[in-house]
C-alpha cells in the first residue's frame, strides 16, 4: 500500500479548508461593512467588493475536495483565496481607519 497518495489528499483537503475559511472570514467582513465606510476609505463599492468575496467563497467551496465540495482545480482555488487576502489586507484595514474616522496617514503619535 502506498501511502503518499493518501497524505496527499488529506494535505489538500487541509489546506483547500483553511483557504475556504480564509474566503469566508472575508465575505463576513465584507457584509458586515457599511457602505459610507467604503467610500470614506476611498476602496470601490461594496457591491463590487461583496461580488468579489462572494464569489470566491462560491470558487473555494466547488475547489474542496470530493468528500466535501467537488474538487475543482486547484488554479481557481488559488485564484479565489488571492482575491480574499487582497481584501483581507488592503481593504479591511482601510475600513477599519474609515470606522474610526481617522487620517491614513497618521501616525499613532498624530500626523507624521
């Protein structure tokens, strides 16, 4: 029995979990935002933004394996997750300042 098959599956699944978690974080997020915070942090709409975490939340859970979701390839998967760190990194941070109502580029000492 060859057993490099079966650490690889398991391994996939892993990781196709972990990225479908990190599509999912970013859809809440996303949700949970008011509109006006998106145009204070001057990010697109949050209709684009939904539409793009949607979806790849949608991407990432036809990517998880068979015993789960339907195991798509693993590029659209990639693909999915990517648009979720993006968001996740640039844009979460920028609504996070927007909620505060603060200026992007203060310091935490003021304006530098």
């Amino acid at each position: 029995m060859n057993i490099i098959p079966i650490v690889q599956t398991w391994l996939f699944l892993a990781l196709a979990l972990v990225a479908f978690g990190i599509q999912i974080w970013a859809l809440i997020d996303c949700v949970r935002a008011k509109p006006v915070e998106f145009e204070r942090a001057f990010k697109k709409t949050k209709g684009f933004w939904l539409g793009i975490t949607a979806g790849s939340a949608a991407i990432g859970f036809i990517c998880i394996p068979p015993p789960i979701g339907l195991g798509g390839p693993i590029f659209l998967q990639l693909i999915a997750v990517t648009a979720s760190a993006i968001y996740l990194a640039d844009v979460r941070p920028a609504l996070k300042d927007a909620r505060r109502g603060g200026n992007r580029n203060s310091g935490p000492y003021g304006p530098w």
